[in-house]
C-alpha cells in the first residue's frame, strides 16, 4: 500500500446556474496573456451540446486518454514508437478553429471615428491577427442550447440512444439542459504525463496537482491530444503548453482556487482524498464494466489507522491527514457515494467528481393543463426528460444502473427533506425511499446540510503545504542542537 | 582570402557560437528551448511541408554524417556503379523531398495571415538558410555528379582537419564557388542553433523511449525528509 494524498474536488451539478463567473475569475488570473486568449482552463458547457473545443468527447477524431487492447493499458493515440514518427506533425491535434479566433473590439473607433452619417461601430478585431473578422464561433456558442442543430444535436454522448429517444430530447415541451463546468481533473493515470516526449509534465507528490514544467516543454505538443479533456492547451505565441493548475499559488497559501472561491452557485467543493498509488495500474487496465466500481476502490478510509499508519511512513503530513478526515470530497464520494466521475472509460482515473442533476420530469398534457408532479415514488427520475443513457454515457460508462441508483439518494433526501419542511408527503413514502437507496434520515440530512447550507470552511478544507518541511531538504533546522535560531554572519572572534 | 573567411574562420566561430552559446542558453535560458510549432494555427500544409522537409533533412543529415565518419565504406559501396546510382538517386530524393517541404512551409507562412503573428525575424533567416542548402544541395548533385564518390576524397579530410585544428584548404579551394556556399551556409545554420528555434535538434526527446509513463515529484523527499543531517554529513548548519 503506497498511500498518497490528492486534492479532490466535487462539483454538484444541481447547484450549477451557468453564470461563467468560474470561467471569468479564472481567465483574470491566468490567461489573459497573449498566446493565452482562447484557453479557457475552467470553461462550463451546456449539455447536451458539443462543448469547447468542439466535439470534444469524440475521441474517434482526437484519440484521447487510454485503451484496453490485448489486455493492455495503451494510450489510445499513439505509442511510444509511433509518437516519435509523428512527432513532425501530430495526427489528432486539434487546431484553433477547433476552440475558436479570440477577439475583441475595435472601441476606439466609438471615439474617433470622424464625423459621417452613419452610427461609428466597434468592429470585431482578431486577437492573433490583428485584422477586423466575422465571428464564426466563440466559446459557449452553444450556451442553454442556442444553435441546437449545430452543436446540441451533434453531442457525442447520445450513441446508445434509440432514435425515439435522441429525437424526444429536442421535443419543445421535453427539451432540458444542465451546466458542465470542468476544470482539469488532475488525473491518477494522466494521459498528458505519458504523453509527454520531453517529461515536462509531471504530477505533484504531495497533493497530487498536474504541472508543466514550462522550462521543459519543447512544443511537442503530443499532451494537446493525449488529454481526452482537451484541459491541456497550446500557446501558440510562446511554443509551450499550459493547463489549469489548480491555483496552487492560492492552494499553497490556504485560499481556494479562484474558480472555487468565486462560484456564485456554491457548487464546487475540495479536500483531500488518500489512495493507494500501487492499484493505479491495476484499476486503470480494470474491465469497462467494473470501471466505475473499481475507480472508486482505490481511494482509502482516513478514519481506517492501518492506512494513516502508511500514510505517515510515506511522509503523509499529519495535518492533511486530519483535512482528509473533513474531506468534503470523501463525504460526497465514499461515504454517501453521490458522486461520480466525467467519461471514467477513459482510464485516467480522473479526481474531479460530478453530483448528477436531477432534471425536471417530462409534463403530462393529456388532461390539458402542463403537469409534472409524478404519482409514483422515483416517477421523477424514471420520466426524466433526459434519457438515464445519456446521463449514463457522460458519467458511468454507459452503466444506467449506476446512475439510477445515485440519482435515487438524490431523490430520497429531497423526499425526507420534503416530508420535515413541508409535511405533505406520506410518512411510509420516506421510509420505503430510504429502505430503497439505504440511507438514514441522518445521513439525508447530512446530505442536506453540505449541499445547502455548507459555509466556506465547509466546502474547501485546504490541507497546509508544509513549505517549512521543504526547505529541510535543503538545510538543516532542528535536528541537532545549537542549530536553530538565528545566527550571527561572522564567527564571533576571541582575542 | 575569402576561403579563409569562409572555409576556416567562419567554421570556427559557427562551432564554438554553438557550442558554447547552446549550453549558455540550456543553462540559463530553457524558457527559450522550444520547436515553436505552429500546428495549432494551421495544421493541413503543415503536414505535407513538415513531413517532406523533416524527413528529407533527416536522411540528408545522417547521410552526410555517414560520409564524413565512413568515407572507406562510402567508397566501397560506390565500387558498384549500379550501387553508386541507387545511393546517388536516394540523396536525390531526400534533396528534393527538402526542398518541397521548404517551399510548401515557405508558402505556408505567406499565405496564413495568422502564421505572420507567429513567424519571428529569426523565422525567416531560418526559411533563408534552409532555402539555400536545399537549392545549392541540389545544383550540386545535378551539376557535379557522384558527389557521393568526391565528398569522401575532399571534403572528409577537409572537416577532418578542422576538427584536428589544422585547417587543410588544399583541396576544398579548388571546388567551385556553389560547393564552397553550400559548407559556409551548413556552418552558418549549425551557428545559429543556440539563437533560433533550430535549438530542438539537440533537445530531440529520445529520453521517452525507456522513461517511465508516470512523473511524480516531490518537493519533500519522504526519505530524507527526517533526517537531514544524513543528506549533509560533517556540514554544520549554515544558520550557527
């Protein structure tokens, strides 16, 4: 057991109003540099939809993430031997009209345009070239469904559904949607760090935290198409590739990340989850049907002593092992198990969890008036106006099981919390919704409480990062006698 | 005179300007150390014009290499004419699939009003030079045959004896003017290595064939973390 600690994240999809402000607060920091305009290391998309770059998911076209070919863990693009044969020119890299032309307008022109007839306009000007463009597209095009046959018909996660169902989605009175916001999943497996020729990415022991070295990277560019995210990007002015960091600048210093602190939903959560980094390889090669299962394994109990045991032998700090205990992310994940993980089948073992929304049912309009209370228990969730496959392809493999099951706790503790607020439900209607999804009127309202009412410390319990243990690596400070404290330059001399 | 400039001083400088300003630049600035590839901006041309050049200033590299280190073998190959002209069409081949390559990512460059916001002053010369050994490498295999046969008999002893540090210029002077702008350009391109985006031959990462897939670092080494008096025996600690 090689025990590592990780900063996690939860992000609850029923929280989520789609107001970009993670998106903004993130590109004010980071990228809003040249080379830098058109990533959006935080980006949220509207599904269904295709999503930034386009068609993302659709890793027929960009090869992303791993593979299980001859019961092996490959990356699904390219081989060690083959990355090196295309290293002139990467076959699945997607290019910037692929994400789109950052621009932005030519306001002097409000000022000094000279006297005319007409109203002096601020025409769109392209952020690489210089020179005045038609916008074709930009980031979020596709927001709350605008341009649906372009972008919401074409998602790539509606492969298993019939027909029938494909089509009753985009059905006027059935139509819905859900905010996806996504960050980097600072993966288990990353594909990018294998991806890499020149090993510039690398994964931070101590919190788990995906980097590039920006002093290795020689624009290769092979971790622009190894990540199935697309959370990698390339600046096309420098020549190096730059991804979400998580702001460990902030992270160091015991502040959340900007996308966090900023969520005006109060949807995003993080703390530490401990794993097992010996099962890696196991897990990630697991068969696609235990995938979801078994992702879910490799993250140990902090409350378990034989695991704090190792963990501490691995130099685990005793206080991210007490964060670990609060972990916001170990409540929603292991202990309620409420959440899960975005496209598991790619194997890279991701650790930004997703609660699913549940989603208004389809209305009943025989009767002549728009009704969508449902008689029966999980009526809510059986007459979903979004197929459970769709929502199983994003987010269990294809395993509808799975997400019915979670999708039902949800359902439970808004029945519980319905009963003790409001009254109108029948006592037996709660009970046998616990008896079906396990939980306890304690644990609902566990639940509850961290979903709606979480206060900051609640919702981000940042481990220290223990920067005074690093520079002991490089001095010595406390460990024989007469040297701590401070000392004088010159040697005091005795004459 | 101008043989001297050209033959012997220009050599010189080149090979010390890289080694010495690629180590500088590795060292102190590897911020800079990149291809700077422009595939975001524009991929479909990048892929005919990247392939053909590469691959052809590849096998022209390592096949100048060879002449260089083996003229013996080269030689005996070229004992055979049927041997001489199999070698002498491949080169041939890799020289002008450099040259397509050349022009197609020169003509790339003009056409793509973005790649003019990624293409430096060093971009051009870059495009200048490489333009220049691929038509000089050219006219000389089309005008001065078998090259393959002459390289081992004046130039070999020729770049020999620069690496020796006796400049030998008894042969190589008497080559025409087109041969002797051919070497002074291939030590121009080898001196501006450590300037342009032509850095990424000597960082070529052939490191990801064994390394490991997985890179974790730490900033706390957990088994020296405890016991730092081990990491520094017989050193007293700075702060008494």
């Amino acid at each position: 057991m090689d025990v590592r600690s990780q900063i996690a994240m939860v992000f609850h999809l029923d929280k989520c109003i789609g107001c970009h402000t993670c998106s903004i607060a993130c590109k004010n920091i980071w990228t809003d540099r040249k080379g830098a305009e058109y990533m959006w290391w935080n980006n949220v998309e509207t599904k269904p939809g295709t999503g930034y770059p386009n068609k993302w998911e659709d890793q027929s076209v960009y090869k992303g993430g791993w593979t299980k070919s001859d019961n092996e863990l490959r990356l699904k693009g390219m081989d060690r031997k083959s990355t090196m044969a295309n290293i002139f020119h990467n076959p699945h890299m997607p290019v910037m009209d692929d994400y789109y032309e950052p621009w932005t307008y030519d306001y002097a022109n409000l000022f000094e345009a000279p006297a005319g007839d007409d109203q002096p306009t601020a025409r769109p000007i392209s952020l690489v070239t210089g020179e005045p463009i038609d916008i074709k597209t930009g980031p979020n095009w596709d927001d709350d469904l605008g341009g649906s046959p372009d972008y919401a018909r074409q998602d790539v996660n509606m492969h298993d559904l019939t027909p029938a169902e494909k089509e009753a989605m985009f059905q006027l009175e059935r139509m819905t949607m859900f905010y996806l916001p996504r960050i980097c999943n600072h993966c288990l497996n990353a594909a990018c760090v294998a991806a890499c020729p020149s090993g510039a990415i690398y994964k931070r022991g101590e919190d788990g935290i995906v980097l590039i070295n920006q002093n290795k990277c020689r624009s290769w560019r092979m971790c622009v198409s190894a990540c199935p995210y697309k959370k990698s990007y390339y600046n096309w002015n420098n020549g190096k590739s730059e991804k979400c960091l998580l702001c460990y600048p902030r992270l160091e210093t015991g502040q959340a990340p900007a996308c966090m602190h900023t969520c005006v939903g109060r949807i995003r959560y993080l703390g530490v989850l401990l794993y097992d980094a010996d099962r890696i390889k196991e897990i990630a090669s697991c068969n696609e049907k235990d995938l979801v299962a078994k992702q879910m394994e490799i993250y140990l109990d902090p409350f378990d002593e034989q695991v704090r045991q190792a963990a501490r032998k691995n130099g685990v700090a005793e206080s991210t092992l007490e964060s670990a205990r609060k972990s916001p992310v170990w409540k929603f994940v292991k202990e309620w198990g409420i959440a899960l993980l975005l496209h598991p089948e790619y194997r890279t073992l991701p650790n930004l969890f997703y609660v699913p929304p549940l989603l208004p049912a389809i209305a009943d309009t025989s009767t002549g008036s728009y009704e969508t209370t449902c008689a029966s228990l999980w009526g809510g969730i059986e007459s979903s106006r979004v197929p459970m496959q769709y929502m199983a392809n994003l987010f269990t493999a294809g395993d509808t099981e799975k997400i019915r099951e979670v999708l039902k706790k949800l359902m439970a503790v808004r029945i519980h919390r319905r009963g003790v607020t409001v009254g109108d439900l029948h006592e037996d209607e709660c009970k046998q919704a616990f008896a079906e999804t396990g939980l306890t009127a304690d644990v609902a309202d566990a639940i509850f409480r961290l979903t709606s009412l979480p206060k900051f410390g609640e919702r981000f319990v940042i481990p220290a990062a223990h920067r005074e243990e690093a520079t002991e690596l490089l001095e010595n400070t406390a460990d024989i006698k007469g040297n701590t404290g401070f000392g004088t330059l010159n040697t005091p001399q005795r004459i | 005179m101008s043989d001297i400039f050209l033959l012997i001083a220009l050599p010189y400088t080149a090979l010390i300007v890289m080694l010495v300003g690629s180590v500088y630049v590795y060292g102190t600035q590897a911020y800079k150390v990149t291809s700077l590839s422009t595939q975001f901006l524009e991929s479909r041309d990048l892929f005919f014009g990247g392939l053909f050049m590469h691959w052809g200033i590849v096998a022209l590299f390592f096949g100048h290499l060879i002449a260089f280190l083996f003229p013996a073998s080269v030689i005996a190959w070229n004992g055979n004419p049927v041997r001489l002209i199999i070698l002498e069409a491949a080169a041939l081949i890799f020289g002008i699939s450099f040259f397509v390559g050349v022009v197609i990512l020169i003509f790339r460059r003009l056409r793509n009003k973005r790649l003019h916001r990624a293409t430096t002053d060093m971009d051009i010369a870059v495009f200048v030079v490489l333009l220049t050994q691929a038509v000089t490498g050219i006219w000389i295999a089309l005008t001065y045959r078998w090259g393959s046969a002459w390289f081992a008999s004046v130039l070999t002893p020729y770049i020999r004896s620069l690496f020796l540090m006796n400049p030998v210029l008894a042969a190589v002077s008497a080559m025409p003017l087109i041969i002797k702008i051919h070497i002074s350009t291939a030590f121009l391109l080898i001196g501006m290595i450590p300037f342009s985006r032509f850095m990424h031959f000597l960082v070529f990462p052939v490191k990801y064939f064994w390394r490991p897939f997985q890179v974790v670092m730490w900033n706390r080494d957990r088994k020296l973390m405890r016991n730092s008096t081990a990491m520094t025996p017989e050193v007293k600690s700075r702060n008494n």
